[in-house]
C-alpha cells in the first residue's frame, strides 16, 4: 500500500508539472541539455576510446611483426640461392609461429620477396593438399591434384581480395602497412600488420603479415557502451529529480506573482508576493509589490477624486449629461431632474425620451461632426433652457462622446426683463419731466408766456419735475449704497409712539387725498430703544405709501405695533387694496420690480427694495400675506436693545 501511495504521490506530481507548463518546459530542457551533453560525451570517448585501443593495438602487432621479421630475416638469409624445389627453409619456423599465434591471439603469415606464402601459422580452412594456387599462393610445382609441397595451404576462401594484394605488394616494397583487407578471409573483423624482412643488405627478401581479430576490442567496446548507457540513464533520472525539484523551486516565486496579479486584477490592491529573494526574481517580486502599492494608492487617489468630482456635479445647479460616441445617455447628475421637472428616478431612457421631444439629438450629431461647441435655447413648460453641448476629444483628437449642460435661464431671462424693464421705467421717468421742462422753456423762450403769474406757474410746475428726478436719482444712490454695504446704523435713542406719529403726519396728505383713513395701535407700551431714528421712519414710510398708493379710494390703513420677548418690535401693516398675486409675491423685493396693478403708477419699482436692504441691515425679519382685491399684510420683526426708564434719564 505504501509503494501505491508513493506512486500516486510521483504521478500527481508529474500530472501537475506537465500543468505546470513552465516548470515543464524548465525540467524538459534540463533534461535535453544532460542528455545531448552525455550523449555527445559519451559518443567522443567512445571514439577516442575506440582509437586509442586500435592504435595500441597495432602498435603492439606492429612491435611483433618486427621481431618475427628480424627472426624470419636470418632464417631466410641463410637460405639465400637455393632453388624452388628445395625444402622450405621456414619448415621448422611454423612451430615458433603456432605459439606466437596461441599467445598473442594472431596469425602469422610469412611471404618470399615474390608474395609466394612460406609459413602460414594456423589452418584457415583445413589443411591439406591443394588444388590450383589455393589463396592463389601454394607449391607451384604441384600437380593438378595438389601434389606441390607437403606444407602447402589449401583453402575454401577464393582468391585473396584486390586491396589484400596491394597490402602485400606495398610490404614487399619495403612499406609497413596496416589493413582490414583479409577480413573477409577470416569472416570477421581483423586487423593486418604487414612488415617487410630485410636480409643482411637492406634488400627485402618476404613479408610478415600479422592478423589479429578485432573481437576483444569490440567486446571490451561494447561493454563500454553498456556502461556509458547504464551511467546516462542513471544521470537521466538524477538530471530529471533535479530539474523537477529546480524547475518547482524556480516557478515557486512566479506563482506567487501570478496569484498576486490576480488579486490586483480583482481589485485587491494589498496583495503581495512575500518574495525575499536577491535574485532577479526577487527583484521582479519586489517590483510587483510595489506597483500593487502605487496601483492601490493612485486607486484611492481617482476614487477620492472620483467622489469629488461627483460631489462636486452633483452640487452643480445645472444639468449635466454624459453620451458615449453612439450619442447614448450615460451619466447625469442630479439637478437635471429637476430642471426637467421630472421626479426621481429618472432613468436613462426617460432623458432619451425628453432629449428627442426637444429635437437634441440633432444637435448632438452636429456637435460630433464640427468638433465644436453649440448652445441652444429649449422652451420646456413654463422654464427656458439653455443647452450647452460640448465634444469629448482624446488627446488623438479622436471624439469619444459629448457632455451637455442644461441651464435654467428662466430667472436670468425675467431679470434681463426686469432690466430692460427698469431702463424703460427710468428713461420714461426722466423723459416725461425732461419733456415738461423742455416743453415750458421752450414757451419761454419763444415769448408764449406773457404774464408774471405764467411765468410763476411755470417755475413751479419746473420745480416740482425736477424733486421728482431728484428723488429717483436719490432712490437709485440709496439703494446701490445699501446693497454695497457702504451705509452704517446710527445709534440714538427712539421713542417709537412719537416715530410712528411723525411717519402718519407726514403721510397724511397723501392719505387724504384718496379718503384713506390711517390708524394705528400699540397692544403694549414700547420702551424707548437704541436705534437708527432715520432709517426706521424711512422703512415704515415705504411700506405705508406703498399701502395708500396701491389700495382704492375711501379704504383704510391699519398700523399695529407691539414687543415680543421684551428684545424685538413687532410692526404689523394692514390695507384694504388690490393685494398681489401669489405667483408675483417672490418677485416684489427685486429692483425694477412692478406689479400688475403697479405699472400706471409714478414709482420706480425701487421701494421694495430699499425696504429690504434696510431690513437686512438692521437685522430684521419680514413677512407679506396677500390675495388679490382682498389687500395685503405686512408683518416686520426688528431686534432692539430696549432701554430702561434710568437709562432714558
């Protein structure tokens, strides 16, 4: 079960390394490299190998050929000038040969300076007598039937091979010759040393040739190679442990680095690697770890300013819409829904919607063909917009979508009204008293007045325009002084009961002349107070002649004074007029402002607004009730220091 176990354990492991492409590849390679450099190794010692034993031993035949032929050569020499038929003079050298060739593994042959074989040591084929020439060497005076010497050599071989005569033609020359011509004359592989005999004179008189098989060399060969085999195959599996366990030990920090790139793709910026090495790795590691960190901190960075963005869109009063380059809503904020006078939510599809009943889309197309941007006007209801449609361009100047802002313009296009409005009001208001006094002295000069009493009615009629563009030109400085804050509160001491009958006193006349009747109460005594004795009676003066001016004959005014919480006055202005629309109400304090029921008459619409900058700067607060033909309600809270009676004194 254990051998099981550990066998599954190392096909598991080769399974995951095979996965493992890398570690693969890495321990494959190892692998190539041992293996070609082992083979290529072995392939060069096997043939230095190889060399070195051929050479060794045919310097050893060679060593031996020459001794045989230095002992040969004086057998030989003695037997110079005998004839043909003569006994060989080598007989009783073949014995010494027998011996030679038991003890070094070789055969002898020895040859006369013609090539005629004279000993042979050893039987090729079997001996005997021959028939014909044999090798096509043997007695030559034997008969047809072999009856040539006793000791000739018969043989089955055939005739000796072309490159084994030119051996022994070479040797007979006086050359050492080393061959592997006879081979096929022994059936296996050999080696021939041919060595020539000399006699006493240097002339060459035979031949040695040693044969020698080449059957130990190859037998020592290839156990050679089964050694080598068996030492590459054991260098195999060592090379291919290590290149696992490299390869496992080399892709271990890739690993971590992939998992760590993983993590960072899933958003997971505190990711590292926990690599330590000092090695390229290593280095590679510690670059992963921090651009995780940059990636993390620049992360945080675009989301932080990401949400002020978006914060800061969202606050913005106008609209904004984000299209992709297929002209698709794919953002807005969230005053656009108002500024649509839509609820939330409104969706994508619902600006698609609205954008197409405004004929947009159109425009938006153009925006994408110039490059450039367009504004355009939209009624929608009862508001004016203004879109303004800008193209998104990459810095390859290609253009990625367009954004569109949408203003409100509505209140921008009342007051430009109110303005022009308030230019028309003023230029009538100068024009009609510059025309009057244009007009009397133009009959001055002409000579139309005769008397004194006309020339007096003239001057006064010239006198009073003139208070009156004296009084809008004083109007127009107050008010820009007021709201320029250049105007600051005295302090005095006010008794509010003798304020409020100098105000209706000097009111009086003008009540009178339209029936109105002016009264007032005071619910509470009021303390005297510290306060700007000038400013106060101004206030009440415009909230009053707005009163009388703006309310029918024979009506009344109603005034009501009294202290909340012992620290503010409570003034309360009540008419019996033609009161104010309610859709107007939030327009009477703007400058130029007239209402309906105002526009006939001699104001400049600048009142109201002197009242509520004078309000403001003494802290106060105000509010106005009204309903048409039904009159209006004026309600002002002040915040005074009331005195007491030792103060006062």
């Amino acid at each position: 079960m254990l051998v099981i176990s550990l066998s599954l354990r190392v096909v598991n492991k080769i399974i995951n390394l095979i996965k493992n492409k890398l570690a693969f590849k890495l321990a494959l390679s190892f692998i190539v490299i041992i293996t070609i450099c082992m083979i290529t190794i072995g392939a060069l010692f096997m043939q230095l190998f190889k060399q070195y034993a051929f050479e060794s031993r045919e310097k050893t035949m060679v060593t031996s050929a020459r001794s045989i032929a230095a002992m040969a050569s004086e057998v030989m020499g003695n037997s110079v000038g005998k004839t043909a038929g003569s006994s060989n003079p080598l007989r009783g050298f073949g014995g010494y040969l027998r011996s030679l060739d038991t003890i070094t593994e070789s055969k002898v042959w020895i040859t006369d300076n013609k090539g005629n074989p004279a000993v042979i040591s050893g039987r090729m084929q079997g001996q005997g007598m021959g028939q014909g020439r044999g090798f096509g060497y043997g007695a030559r005076q034997g008969g047809p039937m072999g009856s040539g010497a006793g000791q000739g050599i018969s043989t089955n071989a055939g005739p000796l091979p072309p490159e084994a005569e030119r051996v022994i033609q070479d040797v007979l020359q006086g050359q050492e010759s080393t061959s592997e011509s006879f081979s096929s004359l022994y059936h296996e592989a050999t080696i021939t040393v041919g060595v020539p005999i000399f006699d006493h004179q240097h002339k060459v008189i035979g031949a040695v040739l040693l044969h020698t098989p080449v059957t130990g060399i190859t037998s020592v060969l290839n156990k050679a190679v089964g050694i080598l085999a068996v030492s590459l195959l054991v260098a195999l599996l060592l090379a291919a442990a290590l290149g696992v366990m490299y390869s496992i030990l080399f892709t271990r920090p890739l690993k971590a680095m992939n998992r760590t790139a993983l993590e960072i793709t899933k958003g997971n910026y505190q990711a590292r690697t926990g690599i330590t090495r000092d090695d390229e790795l290593g280095q590679l590691g510690n670059s992963l770890d921090l651009l995780a960190r940059e990636l993390g901190s620049t992360i945080n960075q675009l989301f932080q300013e990401k949400g002020k963005l978006k914060d800061i869109i969202s606050s913005i009063s106008e609209g904004i819409i984000a299209f992709n380059i297929n002209l698709e809503p794919v953002s807005v904020n969230f005053a656009l829904a108002d500024i649509m006078n839509r609820n939330d939510p409104y969706s994508l599809d619902d600006i698609d919607r609205d954008l197409q009943e405004l004929e947009i889309k159109s425009k938006l197309v153009q925006v994408m063909k110039t490059k450039e941007t367009l504004q355009i006007l939209r009624t929608r209801s009862d508001k004016v917009l203004r879109f303004t449609i800008s193209p998104i361009i990459d810095k390859h100047d290609t253009i990625t979508g367009c954004v569109a802002s949408v203003q409100d313009i509505s209140e921008n296009e009342r007051l430009e009204q109110l303005r022009r409005d308030f230019v028309a009001n003023v230029s009538h208001e100068f024009r009609t008293p510059l025309t009057v006094i244009r007009g009397y002295l133009e009959a001055m000069v002409d000579g139309t007045l005769d008397s004194r009493v006309d020339f007096q009615q003239t001057y006064q009629k010239m006198l009073q325009e003139t208070h009156g563009l004296e009084r809008l030109v004083k109007d127009l400085l107050e008010l820009s002084q007021l709201q320029s804050g250049k105007i600051s509160i005295s302090q005095e001491v006010i008794h509010f009961p003798s304020l409020l009958e100098d105000t209706i006193k000097n009111l009086q006349t003008l009540a009178d002349k339209k029936s109105i009747k002016l009264s007032y109460s005071i619910r509470e005594e009021v303390p005297p107070f510290m306060g700007d004795y000038n400013r106060l009676r101004q206030l009440i003066i415009i909230f009053l002649d707005n009163a009388i001016t703006h309310s029918p004959n024979n009506r009344g005014v109603y005034i009501e004074t009294n202290v909340e919480d012992k620290n503010a006055l409570i003034l309360r202005i009540k008419d019996e007029g033609y009161g104010i629309a309610a859709e107007q109400l939030p327009h009477i304090w703007e400058r130029f402002y007239k209402g309906d029921q105002s526009r006939n008459s001699k104001g400049t619409g600048l009142g109201l607004a002197i009242a509520k900058a004078l309000i403001e700067l003494l802290e106060g607060k105000i509010e106005i009730h009204s309903e048409l033909n039904q009159g209006t309600r004026v309600t002002i809270k002040i915040p005074l220091q009331f005195l007491s009676s030792s103060m006062v004194e």
